[in-house]
C-alpha cells in the first residue's frame, strides 16, 4: 500500500509525565512561557505557546516521561490513509474514546505503539482553538520545535518512521542521531532518533522567534537556579542556536533559534556527518552528561497490542 496519501502538518503535542504537577506547571508557565487556560483538572494540566488548545499536556505520574507524541494530520484523509497503512502490516490502531477526545479537544483520533522504541503515538487531524490568542511572555515562542527520542536500534526506528509513517530524513550524524521531519512539515526535524542503549527521551524543544530569547533564557535559568546542560550553541545540521535545561524532574528542554527549511519537491538529499562533537556544536560545546538522561516512554497498554 502506497504511504503517499500520508501526510502531516507538525507534531501536534507532548503528553509528559510529571511526579509533581504544582511544581511543573510552575516551571513550564513560569520559565518556559508557556499559557494555561485552566487549573489543572482530573490530574492533566493543558499548556500551550499558539492559539491551538494545547502543545503540552502534563499528567501526574510516579514515573516522569512521556506518556504519548500527538502528529497532526493534514486531512482526514490522511488519517485515514495512516490508519489503513498501519493495520495493513499488522499494527494495532487503538481508538481514542470520545470521552478523552472531547477532554483533548481533538476529532477522531487513534493510538498506536511505536514498534522499535514502545514509544505511543496518536493521530488526529484537528484540534479546536484556544479562548484566546497567545501572547507570548518572556520568551517569543514560535511553536512547539520537535521532540528526540532515544532508541536501542536507531536504523530499524528511523526504517520504520521512513517505510510505514512516510518521515523523510533530513541529516544523520554516523552512529549517533538521525534528524526526520514529518513530511510536508518543512521544518529540518519534527523528531529526532538518538542511538542508547534502552529507549527513552532525550529532549522536547520549543522554536523561538529571536535569538535575544536564547540570551536572557540563559540568565533566567540560572537565577531560578534550573541547571543548564548544554550551550548556548550552535548546531551544524539544522543550523539552530540552542540552549538545553532540566525541567522540575530532570526532563531535557531545549529553546532553539533558526533553523533549515525543506521544499516540498526536490529537496537536498540527507547528509552523513562525522560521529564527533563537531557534527553537534561548532562552539565546541560539550554537553552535561545528565542531558538526556531522564524521560521513560510509558506504554499504551494491553488494547495497542497486535
């Protein structure tokens, strides 16, 4: 079955598992900049940096990490077109209740499980509005960037996402990461898949609007005592300037400023860049080595198994 019909507008949202929601709506409000419309309720707490009704969605849990990555589909066709392909090769397509839908603010939705990482991913293709506009605070936050899973078998997850979800691949460094866009997203990556020995987050980013932003997060951070793991930098293969900090639990954020865009047609082919430090900063950065190190993948359950 063709996967052409398959096609995406952005990564949609993060579900995110917190140990301590007071506290990590404080840090996503307070220093991220981040707008919630509403306290939390039943637990979940909706949080977003547009109009839509949320980016992120944090959930009260034992065990922080991410409970699910939500793709915007361009059409309900293109909904439909993932949900034939997936069954067509054997992957359980879970339905979104109503109930829960109604809560997300989003239409017909499904979940599947990622069969390489364990990672949940839902599909859906609308999302209603927020009440109001977002007006950035702080920080001009231009949209939820992208979210860089880590996987025990890089090749076959990057095969997957490439063969059955149609992501295309915009750079790799040999061994390490490779950098996906979900295409037509012209953005260089929607996802990124890190090499590790078990399967986890690494990092969610949010794309900022000036690079002023990356300066005074810097020194935000620092006054809130939010250790700074990495940067400020600069990355060669999205051309993005970057700064990486810990969220309440440990979780690896990151603000970027810039980056590469692809066309629809006739875009550059991927490049293979060195496994060294390199490939990562050309500030010759070296990052914390607790970035990255936290954020389990919370599994669907029993009704995603094929």
């Amino acid at each position: 079955m063709s996967i052409d019909a398959i096609r995406y507008v952005r990564l949609g949202y993060v579900g995110l598992n917190v140990t301590n929601m007071e506290a990590s709506v404080n840090f996503y409000e307070t220093l991220v900049g981040l707008k919630m419309d509403a306290r939390p309720a039943s637990g979940v707490a909706y949080l977003r940096c547009s109009d839509r009704h949320h980016d992120i969605a944090l959930y009260e849990h034992e065990v922080p990490g991410v409970k699910r990555i939500g793709w915007e589909m361009e059409s309900p066709e293109a909904l439909d077109a993932i949900e034939a392909h997936l069954t067509s090769i054997g992957i359980a397509c879970a339905p979104v209740s109503d109930a829960e839908t109604q809560a997300l603010r989003i239409g017909r939705a499904f979940r599947m499980t990622e069969p390489t990482t364990g990672a949940t991913f839902e599909f859906y293709s609308e999302m209603a509005a927020a009440p109001e506009a977002y007006h950035p605070t702080h920080t001009q936050i231009a949209r939820l960037g992208h979210v860089v899973l880590s996987s025990p078998d890089r090749e076959a997850t990057e095969a997957f996402l490439m063969d059955h979800m149609n992501f295309r691949v915009s750079d790799r460094i040999q061994g390490i990461v490779t950098f996906m866009r979900c295409f037509p997203n012209p953005f260089h990556h929607s996802l990124g898949v890190g090499s590790a020995g078990k399967p986890g987050l690494n990092h969610v980013n949010f794309m900022v609007t000036e690079m002023g932003d990356i300066g005074k997060a810097t020194n935000r951070m620092k006054k809130a005592d939010v250790p700074i793991v990495y940067g400020i930098g600069k990355h060669p293969p999205s051309e993005s300037v970057f700064l990486y900090f810990l969220d309440p639990d440990g979780m690896t954020i990151e603000y970027s400023y810039g980056m590469e865009e692809f066309p629809e047609s006739n875009p550059r082919q991927p490049r293979e860049m060195p496994a060294s430090l390199e490939s990562i900063d050309y500030w010759d950065g070296v990052p914390d080595p607790r970035m990255g190190k936290v954020g389990a993948l919370e599994p669907l359950g029993d009704t995603a198994k094929s």
